[in-house]
C-alpha cells in the first residue's frame, strides 16, 4: 500500500521540487516581510536601547574606576607625604630629645660643680676656723704649760700677767714663721 500512495503522489506532481510554487514563495516573502518590519520597528530600537544602555555603564564604569585609580594614586601620594613628614618630625624629636639631654647634663654637671666648690670653699672656711681655734686653744694651753715649766725650773709661781703672755705669744708667733719659712 506504501508503493501505491508513493506512486500515485509521484503522478501527480508535474512540478520541479527543486523550485517551489509560486504560492508558496508569495506568502513565505509576505512573512518575511512583516517579521522584518517587527524586527526592524520594535525589536532593533529595543536592542539599540539596551546595548547604549549597557555601553554608557561600561563607560561610565570605566570613568568610575579611572576616577577610582586616580584618588588610589592621590591617597598613595598623601600617604607617602604624610609618612615622609612623620619621619622628619621623628627626627626632629630625636634631635630634640638629644639636645635637651645634653643641656640637663651640662646643666647637672654646671650644678655639680657649684655645688662642690660650695662644699670645698665651706670646708675650706671650717677648716680654717678649727684651724683658729686649734691656734687659740693651744696657746693658751701651750702658755699655761710654759709658764708652769718656767715656775718649775725656776721654783717660783709664775703668774698668768700680760708680760708673761707677750712672751708666750711672741714665741708661738717666731714659731710660726720658722715653720712657713720651712715650707
């Protein structure tokens, strides 16, 4: 039954298949045509629309990160300057700090020596006043121990008188000058 359906519909068609019926081109074209016009009329501005759309944001994305980059590169050169006076005013400090310990040093060591010759010239002066009152105490001891030798020697009590004393003293001061004459 299949090779009479296919023979009968080979009678048939006296038309080339390769070539399709003038019918068939007219209304494909009509198709064509209105899918072309939609297309063209609503399909394409709509496309236009959306690819300008998506264009101007790439751009605009494009602007965004070149602005990005260049306030990136700003803070970079602020940063570096900020660092750059942060180390200077380091070393100011440093040097700062070095000089105003040098300065309490000389000042400690300006005070130290204040303060040793203070010492040394009030050593010095109470020295110098034991050393007086040493002179006092042993002249009158040393007078008293002459006189008491020279009533000894003589055998009569000498008395404390001011003759006797100009004696004492006299001695004591031919004393002293033979002992710095020495030295």
């Amino acid at each position: 039954m299949l090779n009479a359906l296919v023979t009968v519909a080979a009678e048939e068609s006296t038309q080339d298949p390769l070539f399709p019926a003038g019918y068939d081109i007219i209304w494909s074209a009509v198709c064509f045509v209105i899918i072309a016009i939609v297309i063209c009329v609503v399909a394409l501005p709509r496309l236009n629309k959306v690819l300008d759309a998506r264009s101007a944001a790439i751009e605009g994305n494009i602007e965004k990160a070149d602005e990005a980059q260049r306030q990136a590169e700003a803070a970079l050169v602020e940063y570096t300057q900020q660092l750059a006076d942060a180390r200077r005013e380091a070393g100011e400090i440093r040097e700062g700090a070095r000089v105003d310990g040098k300065k309490i040093v000389d000042e400690a060591r300006a005070n130290a020596v204040v303060e040793a010759d203070r010492i040394t010239v009030s050593a010095h002066t109470q020295i110098e006043a034991e050393r007086q009152a040493a002179m006092v105490s042993l002249r009158q001891d040393v007078g008293s121990i002459a006189l008491d030798l020279a009533g000894n020697v003589i055998g009569e009590a000498m008395s404390e008188d001011a003759k006797a004393q100009a004696v004492v003293d006299r001695f004591l001061a031919d004393l002293e000058a033979s002992e710095k004459a020495a030295q």
